[in-house]
C-alpha cells in the first residue's frame, strides 16, 4: 500500500505469535474441479472466465489465490468481499465459482458439503481434515501460506515489560484447554518468543512484497 499511515515493523513491538491457521481452496459443489490439478486445468482452458472470491483486498486468502496464481500462470479474477461470511455466502449459492478462506471459518461447510474443499495452503495437512492434501502435494511445489494470529505492543515498549507479556501469553496458548480449543479450531498453537516473532514479520514481508509487486500493488477502492 503506497500511502500507509504507519509503518508494520517500525511503529509495534513484536510479543508473541498465538497461532496459525491454514487457508484452504474451495469451489462450488457444481464446479467440475476436485483436485486442484483439475482446477488448474480448467482455469487454463478458460483464461479469464472464473473468479475466486476472499475476505478482501489484501488479506491472506486474497494473496493464497495470488500466489497460485504467479506459481502457476492461471488467469482467474479476484472478487473482494467485506469479510469471510458474504464470500462463503455466495459460494455457497453458487454466485462464485472459487473461494480462498481461513479454514477455522469455512469447516462446517465443508462438513456439511455445501463447499467443497481442493486443499489446504500450509506445507503439511491439518488434523482436523487429514484427507484434505495440501497445495504443495498437489502439483504446485513450494506453495505455501496461512493466516496467523500474534499479539503485538506499541513502538518503543520496554524490553523486560515485552519478555513478561511474551511469557505470560506463551504459557497461555500452552495450557491444555487452549489448546484444544485452537486445535477445534483448525488452528496450531504456537506461542513465540519477541525475536521469533520479528523474524516471522521480515520474512512474511520479503515473501509477499515479491507477489504484490507482481500484480502491480493493491487498491482498496
């Protein structure tokens, strides 16, 4: 975004990452697709035609369809929503063909068949869906993102006060009942330390300004 009014790394103090949560690719029960080779394959044979739905501009899922697509050369357009649940809606109606959602939000459709899931977007499967392959797996090697979840602190935040704070979540996320609960969730407790967390920052923002850079940057109209 050209014209932030702050600056992601400068202006908060890493604490500690809480969790991460995979994304996942899913279509239209009425979509021929069910793989994602088969995706991938109809996306090519018809350049331009299918749109894939997200959360909105910017967010994981709307650069989980952005990578797929840089990796693999497919032409399908980006529809924005304003949240999960009217693009999970329209999905489900059939309004959208493709959606690329955090997986803790589109599971009970997946249960219930009324969104059928292609793969999940993290390195490895997921506990919650062990049937479910991963992006990677299926024929797009090296693909991987997900959503996650971290606390952060002001600019300038006292070393010892950060280190208390990042001690007292991490003990959190690591009680059994927390746990569980993130796990029903789909999600993978982590609890990180501050430097761990920096670096996950610095990285996730080498790794995405390449994709954005590659679409020629974002607009929130």
């Amino acid at each position: 975004m050209a014209n932030l009014s702050y600056d992601a790394k400068k202006d908060f103090t890493p604490v500690s990452l809480i969790a991460t949560v995979p994304n996942v690719v899913l279509v239209h029960p009425s979509v021929e697709a069910k793989n994602i080779q088969e995706l991938l394959e109809l996306l090519r044979k018809n350049p331009g035609k299918y749109s894939y739905g997200t959360s909105g501009v910017a967010t994981p899922p709307h650069l989980s369809g952005e990578l797929l697509k840089s990796m693999t050369g497919v032409d399908m357009v980006h529809a924005p929503y304003k949240g999960g649940g009217p693009a999970m809606a329209d999905l489900v109606a059939g309004h959208i063909p493709i959606l690329f959602d955090v997986l803790s939000g589109a599971a009970s459709h997946i249960r219930a068949g009324t969104a059928r899931a292609l793969a999940v977007t993290t390195s490895e499967r997921v506990a919650s869906f062990p049937g479910l392959p991963t992006v990677a797996e299926s024929g797009v090697p090296g693909y991987e993102t997900w959503t996650w979840n971290a606390i952060f602190g002001p600019a300038g935040m006292p070393k010892d006060t950060t280190e208390q704070l990042s001690k007292a979540f991490q003990a959190v996320v690591a009680e059994p009942d927390i746990q569980a609960r993130l796990k029903e969730l789909s999600a993978t407790p982590v609890g990180s330390t501050p430097e761990q967390l920096a670096a996950l920052v610095d990285s996730e923002t080498a790794k995405w300004k390449k994709v954005i850079d590659s679409i020629g940057g974002l607009r929130r109209d």
